[in-house]
C-alpha cells in the first residue's frame, strides 16, 4: 500500500511544492526527482501485484490491466520531465514563456501526472470521472501557457469540447449507477467497479445499454475518436512539446481504459440479451471511422505536431477497434499497441521538439534536411517514424500484426479496410517525412542543445519488444488480457 501511496500522491505533493518554488533550475530538477520518484512507488507496486494478484483496499483497485498503464504513465512521465528541463529552460530564455508562467507549467506537469495516475488507481467510477476532469483542467492551462492568441483559441476549444464529452460521461455514470440500484446487496456501493463487475450479470441490460453510449461519447472525446476528435490537433500544435508528449503517449490511454473498463460491465449485463456485442460493435465502429479518417487527414498537413497529432487520433482508432473486437487475441494485440505506441509517440513529439527549435518553426515546409544540420535529431525523427509505421522489427508491427490476425479470424471482411487505412496513414507520414528529413537545409539553420537520452531509451524499448516480448512482460500482458477477455491467450 505504501507503494501505491508513493506512485499515485508524489506528484500531488510535487505540484504544490513547485507552484511556490522561485528557483526555476531548482524546479526542473525538482521535477524530474519527483517523477523518478513516482517510477519507483509503481514499479514496487507492480511487483507485489503480480506476484500476490490483485489489491483493493481504502478505494483504489490495482490488477493486471491497469498496473500495467501506471507503470508506463509514471515512466514517460520520467522520461519527459528529462526531456522537458533544458527545453522548457531554452523557451523561458528565448522570452516565449515568463517565469511566473515557468512555475505554472512545473506545478501543472505534476498535478496533470497526478489525476492520471489516480484516474488508473481509483475503484470508484464517481473518483474516475472527476479524475479525467482534473487532467482536462491540467491540460488547459499547459495549452494556454504561451499565452499566443492561437493558444488560447486552442485551450477554449479544449476546454469545451471536452466539457462537452466528460459531461455526457458523467450522465453515462449516473445511469450506471441507476441500473445498479436493484441488482447489488449494498445500493450505495453502485459506483465502486469491482462490486459492478461482481454483480455485472444482474445489472439492468437497457439502462447500462444507454449508459455505454453516452460513457463511449464521452470518454471517447478524450480518446480523440472521430468526430469528437477536433480538440487535439489544435492542442498539440499551440501547447509546448513535453505536453504533447504526455498528452499523446498517455492521455489518450486514459480515456480509452476508462471505456474499456465500463466496456466489461456492459458485456456481463448484456450477455443474456439479444445483442451480447452492442459496446464491441459500437467501440468497432468509432474506432475504424477514426482509424480511416486520421489516416487521410495525414495527407493535408502543414504543421508537424498536428500531423503527429493525427498519427495519435489514428493508432487511439486502431486500439478502440481492437478492444471493440474482444477476445483474447485482439486484446492482447490492443495492450501491446498501448504499450509501443506510447512509447513510439512521446519519442516522436520529443524529436519534433528538438526539430521545431532547430529549424525556428513548425511548419512542415520550413523544416529540411535535418540528417545535416543535426543528426542525432534527423536519425530520431526518421526511426520514430518507420517504428509508428508499423515497420519490422519494431514492436508496432507485432501489435499490428497481432490486431490484423484478430480482425482475419473474426470480421474478415474489414481486413481489407485495415490494410487500405495502414497504407495511407504510411504514405501520409512518409511523404512528408523525406524532405524534412533529407532534403536541403537552409543556410541559416543551425544545430541545438538536443537531448536525446529519451528518445534512444524509448525507441530502444520499442525494438526490443519488436524482437522479443519478455517472460514477465507477456505474463503481465496475459494476466490483462484473462482479465478484459475473460480466457486465457493459448
């Protein structure tokens, strides 16, 4: 428990702590220390969970699926805090950002790491929604930290559409809890998810029907699923780079466990009704059409962060429609992309960073031949790149693979789709990709401070889980996967 307390409440401490530090060198460093910190609480953590099974005690319930994501979350929280220092140091310098401002970005890096982390932990549905809110809130602000008026256009457009979205998850909560009245021993205990999942057969089928539209709209906008998707580009190219990087790689999972989550109680209440797949065919549906759509808007790009940003909208899609899918192949597959793509993004958003700076600009036009200028960034863009394409060995290509083998034995009808979908989300990313990458430098482009310790380690992370997934890894992975499926991978 200790552990846990350690995970998910060091970031609550450090958010308060760095909203009153003066010292900003002091604050960068700060806030890497708490974040390795946090790394540290969800590693133990993960360790006693998989070796003596689930924990529930004093409101949090920590299993297999979302141990897994806390791991991940604390972990590029780490790596991005790293990443975030000197740069964030360099735009306070360049006078884009004030110092006052400085310390709201270190408070809100932290705070916004917190409601993640409580969000994965919390065994109430209640706690889960205000936790979203609260990473909603946190986003805002890191959005508008510029203070340009595109920022803030794009922190109101955040702001409402995703106020919007969580107030439609909030209604689909309620009636969760509705249909619960009458099924539960204790009809108090209606939020509380392992009572739910326990009792998940006796619910009533139409309200939690009901409910599961209203909660894949609502999670679903923060997920980016189309058409509920038109916050995020603006977000990622107006906001700072380590936001993009934490709101892409781990954000979105966010949203997505809390509807797979919710997917679960669904699936027991309907299963002796007419139509036992209503929220697998729902979450297939919203998951291809965004899968699709991403994929061609791929092509319309000028700015690079809202190319990638639509990278994001378009694997979120792929995940949807595996989880939508169900059983165990397809949900293994939809962890593993989980994993890889979180770390393939933040990877890429970091190397888009270093490429904004060292060309002075975001526009994809501007940006030329980077394996000049600077190597290190040009060979990071490059790789990040062909991994998030789903190129082997990467580990993208086993959970695309993975996903493609699950979608051949159940709906073989929409494999033609899925391979049509990766090939122009390929050729979208790639036609850009060649110029920036080796086309002419202009004159006066220079190289930067770049640190790439984070890219290496993620991209490093992705090839070994393309060449070989770990025993303890695929143990945990199937232990998620029994979870979500209800059987075992083999």
């Amino acid at each position: 428990m200790i552990a846990l307390l350690v995970a998910v409440f060091t970031p609550a401490l450090g958010a308060a702590l760095l909203a009153v530090l003066p010292n900003l060198t002091l604050a960068g460093w700060l806030n890497v220390a708490l974040a390795a910190t946090s790394v540290g609480g969800a590693v133990t953590l993960a360790v006693e969970i998989l070796n003596s099974g689930a924990l529930t005690a004093h409101g949090f319930h920590i299993d297999a699926f979302n141990i897994y994501l806390v791991v991940l979350t604390a972990f590029i929280g780490l790596t991005t805090a790293i990443f975030s220092r000197p740069y964030m140091s360099h735009v306070c310098q360049s006078g884009r950002v004030s110092r006052t401002h400085m310390r709201l970005y270190h408070a809100m890096f932290q705070g916004f790491m917190f409601t993640m982390l409580v969000a994965l932990t919390t065994n109430n549905l209640g706690v889960l929604w205000v936790a979203v809110e609260g990473a909603t809130l946190a986003t805002v602000l890191l959005v508008s930290l510029y203070r340009t008026p595109e920022a803030v256009e794009a922190a109101w457009k955040y702001f409402i559409l995703c106020g919007v979205g969580i107030a439609q998850a909030l209604f689909g909560t309620v009636l969760v809890y509705f249909a619960a009245q009458h099924a539960l021993p204790d009809p108090s205990a209606g939020l509380t998810w392992t009572t739910l999942h326990a009792h998940a057969a006796q619910l009533h089928p139409t309200v939690m029907s009901i409910a599961f539209v209203f909660l894949l709209v609502g999670y679903g906008t923060k997920v980016g699923l189309v058409p509920l998707h038109n916050w995020l580009p603006d977000a990622h190219s107006e906001g700072p780079t380590p936001m993009s990087a934490v709101l892409s790689g781990l954000l979105l999972n966010i949203g997505l466990y809390a509807i797979v989550r919710l997917k679960m109680l669904t699936d027991g209440a309907l299963a002796q009704g007419t139509n036992p797949h209503l929220a697998g065919q729902l979450m297939m549906g919203f998951g291809l059409l965004s899968f699709v759509v991403a994929g061609l808007f791929l092509h319309r790009q000028r700015d690079i962060k809202r190319m990638f940003s639509y990278s994001s909208i378009e694997h979120m899609g792929l995940m949807t429609f595996a989880f939508g899918i169900g059983g165990p192949l397809a949900t293994f597959g939809a962890l593993l992309h989980m994993l890889v793509h979180s770390l393939t993004k933040s990877a890429i958003f970091v190397t888009v960073g270093h490429a904004t700076h060292v060309a002075g600009t975001q526009a994809i036009d501007h940006i030329r031949g980077l394996i000049r200028t600077q190597p290190a960034v040009g060979w990071g863009l490059l790789i990040g790149v062909v991994a998030i394409s789903g190129f082997p060995p990467f580990g993208v290509f086993t959970s695309e693979f993975l996903l493609l083998s699950a979608t051949m034995q159940y709906w073989p009808w929409l494999t033609p789709i899925l391979l049509t979908g990766l090939v122009i989300a390929f050729a979208g990313l790639f036609r850009h990709l060649q110029p920036m990458v080796y086309g002419a430098a202009p004159i006066e482009q220079r190289a930067v401070r770049a640190n790439m310790l984070p890219v290496a380690l993620h991209l490093g992370l992705v090839l070994w889980l393309g060449l070989a997934i770990p025993g303890f890894l695929s143990r945990w992975l199937d232990q998620a996967t029994q979870l979500i499926a209800g059987s075992h991978l083999l």
